[in-house]
C-alpha cells in the first residue's frame, strides 16, 4: 500500500532553526527528530501527554494547506493565533494529490461547527449543512464527529486526525474503526494523534511511539494496551494499590 499513500514522509529542517532550546523545539522529541516514514494507510502517533503530538499534528496540517483550528483547505478562519511556528521548518515528501484533505481536531471542533453555521446561514459559499449532514452543532459532540467522517470523508482523502476519541463512546470509536477501514479500502490515508486503545488496534495501521522517538511498536507493546490491560484484568487490586499504604 506504500506506493498509493499522499504522505510518506515528513522531515524537520534542522539546520534551519537557530536555537533548540525555545518553543516548541525544546520539547524532547523534536530535539531528536530528523525524519519519520510513513508506511501504512493508517499511521497513529502515540505519547505521553506533553509528549508533542498536538503540536507535531498541527504542524503538519498546516503544512498541508490545512486550517490550524480544523476543516478543509477551505477553511481560513481564527479563533485565536496559539499554534507554534513548527510548521515553518517542516517539509512533507508528498506523492500524488489527494482529492480531499481535512483536519479533524477534538479541542476546537466546536469552532468548526460554527464556522460551518456561519457560512451556511450566511450563504458566502452555499449551504454546507447537506455536506456536512446538517447543523452539528444540534448533535451530540460524539454524533457530530461520526457525522462529519460519514458525510465529509471520502474515497482517495487525507486525513488528519487529533485526539478523536476525546468525545467518542467505546462503541463509537469501534464505528469510527469500521468507518476509517472502509475510506482507507477506497484509497485515502489517515494520521492520528490518539491514547485510544480501540483505535491504535487497527490491523493495517503502524504505530509510532512519540516517547521514544518515533520507534515503530507492536500493539501489545505499547502504554497504553499495557495500562488498560493491567487495569481491567484486576481494576480493584489496582486501586487499593493506589489508594491505600501496603
């Protein structure tokens, strides 16, 4: 599948930054990056928080043409300037042109919505509610982000995907699963940004390990199968360590 992704790889431009001791390329992981390989349709970037996933995956929307805040390569609109200038010194080795790009991002989806209402109600650019499903900001957080993948993702799109779990019940992260596996079966690739246990699990996806640089890492091998599995094989054995003095 190597020969059909948009994105196969992304590369920081070292000898471009002056000092590595600012934001955000003080944070450790881009300190050691020089440039990471995309093999698979579905590439999840995984860490601690504070680790610098957001950061990287903003940068890289950005470096696509994408809005910082979420959307298509549409959407120009600005709730407030907070992203980091990394996406200035990235260079994304992109091959063949998607036929759609979007960025999905948990913390300013709602920001998303509204421009949508806004534009629609407004009529600068027609209608969007039918694209979109309708007004998302009369769903749930979690209905509005499976309606936005069922009725904006389509065959052959790139996607970019922060912390989408953030508002998705276990059963809805299985359905975003099936609905993820039947866009990547039509040609499109996604990067995600996740501490979803359901969503790393993914048969054709490649995990990379953020806290150690980018290695490549089986299921099973990852903090976060570990943690949950710990957890839910004796969850009251797990608390009373926590809670009490042994």
């Amino acid at each position: 599948m190597n020969s059909e992704l948009f994105v196969k790889r992304i590369t920081l431009e070292r000898d471009k930054i002056e000092d590595f001791n600012i934001y955000p390329f003080n944070i450790e992981v881009l300190k050691n990056m020089n440039e990471v390989n995309l093999t698979k349709p579905v590439t999840f970037l995984i860490g601690e928080n504070g680790v610098g996933k957001s950061t990287l995956i903003e940068a890289l929307a950005i470096q696509l043409g994408l809005n910082a805040e979420g959307g298509s390569q549409n959407f120009n609109f600005s709730t407030k300037n907070t992203h980091s200038n990394l996406c200035k010194y990235l260079r994304v080795s992109t091959f063949n042109k998607p036929k759609t790009k979007y960025f999905l991002r948990a913390e300013s989806f709602y920001n998303v919505a509204s421009e949508i209402v806004r534009i629609s109600e407004e009529g600068g650019q027609g209608p969007l509610y039918g694209e979109y499903g309708g007004n998302l900001h009369e769903c749930s957080h979690g209905e509005s982000f499976i309606k936005l993948v069922k009725n904006r993702f389509y065959d052959h799109g790139l996607y970019i995907l922060d912390e989408p779990e953030a508002a998705l019940s276990p059963q809805r992260q299985l359905s975003l699963l099936c609905l993820i596996d039947d866009l990547v079966k039509s040609g499109s690739q996604f990067i995600i940004a996740t501490h979803s246990p359901i969503l790393i699990s993914y048969i054709n996806g490649e995990i990379l390990d953020l806290n150690n640089n980018f290695a490549k890492i089986n299921y099973e091998d990852t903090e976060i199968y570990k943690t949950y599995k710990m957890y839910l094989d004796d969850p009251y054995h797990i608390q009373r360590m926590m809670f009490e003095d042994l």
